[in-house]
C-alpha cells in the first residue's frame, strides 16, 4: 500500500489554485479538509492554515455555513497552537454579516478595532467586513478615527527606522481603504482622498518599475525532467523555484504575462538550465544564497544561449516543453496572476 507524502503550504495552495482554477471551489475545500483529517500534513500547525483556505473556498462556492463551520476548526487549531487568531475573526464576522446574524458579526469585530493602527493590512479587512453587513458608514468612521490617530505617530524626519516605516504603511492603508468606502458611499472628495489617489499612482509606478527591473533579467527555466533532478540534488533550489514543476513554470508565464499587458517586453527572456550545471556552480559559490547563485547562473546561461520563445502561437507547442498546445497548458496559468 503506497502512503501519502505529507503536504507543505506551497502544496496546499496549489490545491487551492487548482480548485479555484477549474471552477470547483467545494471540491477543493474537502480536498484540503481531508489532508487534515488524514494527519497528511509536514506540519501538524499548518492544519490552520488549511482550513483557513478551505473556508475561503466554500466562501467562494457560497455555502456560507460550510465556511463557517471551517472557519470555526482554524480558530480552535490557531488558540490551540497559541497564535493570534485576528484576522480569522474578522473574517468569520464577513460571513456572520453574510448569514443575517450582525449583532454577533458586530461582537465579534468591535474588539478587534485597534487592528486598525497596528497592522495596515486590518484596514482592507475590517472595511470589507464592515461593508458585507451594510455599515458602510460604520466602516467610514473607524477608518477615518484610525487615520487621524495613525498619522500621530508619523516621525517627523524622512529618515525612517522600522517602526517608522510601520506607520506610514498603516496610515497609507488607512487612506486608501477610506478613499473607497467613500467612494462607495458617494460622499465627495476631500483632503484625504486626494492623498490616496496620490498614493495609489506612486504605487502603480513602483509596481511597473520592479516589474520592469525584473524582466531587464534572463528568467532560467527546468524542465520537468531537469527540475526532479534539481529537487533531488538540491532541494532549495527547486524549492525556490517551484516549489513544483508546475508552480515554476506558472510563475515565469505569470511574470511574462503581466509584463505583457503593462506593455512591458522582457529584452532577455526565458533560459534552460540544467540541475547538473547549478549544483556544479552551487558546490563552488562561496558565501552565496541559493537564490544568488540561480540568478548568477542565469546570467551565464544568457550569455550563451538560445533563449526559447515566449509567446508561442496559441495552437503551437507550449514554450515549457510538455509537448501539449500553449492556449491548453502554461496560457491558462497566466489567468493565475489576475
């Protein structure tokens, strides 16, 4: 009888995307519940995290109660293993919200309100939440209260330290999270909102300036004969690759699509590598990340070429070497990344 490998995260949201991708969010979910149940996981704790996209999932196939029920099993699993359970909370109280059953939903948010000022990925959340219950204007005045208060605590000089950066984060969050429930609400622009339109450029343009800066470099690409080598010869390298087959070459199509529709075109392109040749550099790098030495490697393979073509034609063979149909492999991949 053949037994399961244990499941790592990256592994568990592969299931997820997967699920997600073919349009079959439940299945997925008891995909994910099953790995638990089984005990077929690398790490007892990421059970968590399991559930947690499970709930996610039955939340997307609309079976709101199932969602909650999972929801419930990751809280227990996160006090279990002493973590903070935040965010969880205010999720679960996204699908109270959902489920008619707000006084509770309100319980259960009220007291994670100073999330606010602490972690700028709470005001999306909170807001969200607040927004699936009708309290829209509820969300407008904890997100107006909190950036007040956040922006107390802005340093006064350019040159940040960590908790500085902290605090400008938060209060950028906050900004532009009120600036769409205002949005929403229809209530006209002030000060604030100007801000946050102001933000959300010198975001976009960063984005496009790390995506081009990323594209100028030759992305290196393992078949899939020659990445099972790598994960046998040196598993952190394939692990910072993949940590699959599949998710390496998800990623590099992703990358290029995006590139693609900023009109962005990589100057460099796609290189093969061999596990052999990697390792070989890997055993004679000195004081060298796994990820130092890839990109090192990468830049020496540009050097000698040939690069492989990306796009292929949608009915050509696809540029990963699997010898199906581009518009039937790595293109739907692409759709990962919107």
């Amino acid at each position: 009888m053949t037994i399961a490998s244990p499941l790592t995260v990256d592994q568990l949201e592969l299931i997820a995307e997967r699920a997600a991708e073919r349009g079959e969010p439940a299945a997925g979910a008891a995909e994910l519940v099953a790995v638990v149940d089984d005990g077929r996981l690398t790490d007892p704790q990421d059970a968590v995290v399991a559930l947690g996209m499970a709930a996610e999932l039955l939340f997307q196939a609309d079976d709101l109660a199932g969602s909650l029920a999972l929801t419930d099993r990751a809280l227990d699993a996160r006090r279990a293993h002493g973590s903070a359970p935040e965010f969880a909370q205010i999720f679960r109280a996204q699908l109270l919200f959902r489920l008619d059953r707000a006084d509770e939903a309100m319980a259960e948010l009220t007291p994670l309100r100073p999330l606010l000022t602490s972690d700028p990925d709470a005001a999306t959340e909170i807001a969200e939440a607040l927004l699936a219950g009708g309290r829209g204007e509820t969300a407008h005045e904890w997100l107006t209260a909190a950036v007040h208060e956040a922006r107390a605590t802005l340093p006064e000089t350019d040159d940040l330290d960590e908790a500085g950066e902290l605090a400008t984060a938060i209060v950028a969050a906050l900004v532009i999270e009120r600036h769409e429930v205002r949005h929403e609400l229809g209530l006209p622009h002030d000060s604030f909102d100007e801000m946050a339109e102001e933000l959300a450029v010198a975001a976009e343009e960063e984005q496009r300036a790390e995506l081009t800066a990323a594209l100028t470099e030759p992305v290196v690409f393992f078949s899939a004969a020659e990445f099972d080598r790598l994960a046998e010869r040196l598993p952190a390298a394939a692990e910072s690759c993949g940590p699959t087959w599949d998710a390496h070459r998800a990623d590099i199509e992703q990358v290029l699509a995006m590139g693609a529709e900023a009109g962005i075109t990589t100057a460099r392109g796609i290189v093969a590598g061999s596990a052999d040749e990697l390792v070989a550099l890997w055993e004679h790098a000195e004081d060298a990340t796994v990820d130092d030495v890839i990109y090192d490697y990468a830049d020496e393979l540009d050097g000698r070429g040939p690069h492989i073509a990306w796009p292929p034609a949608r009915n050509d063979a696809c540029w990963c070497g699997s010898g199906a149909k581009y518009k039937k492999c790595c293109l739907p991949r692409s759709r990962r990344a919107s």
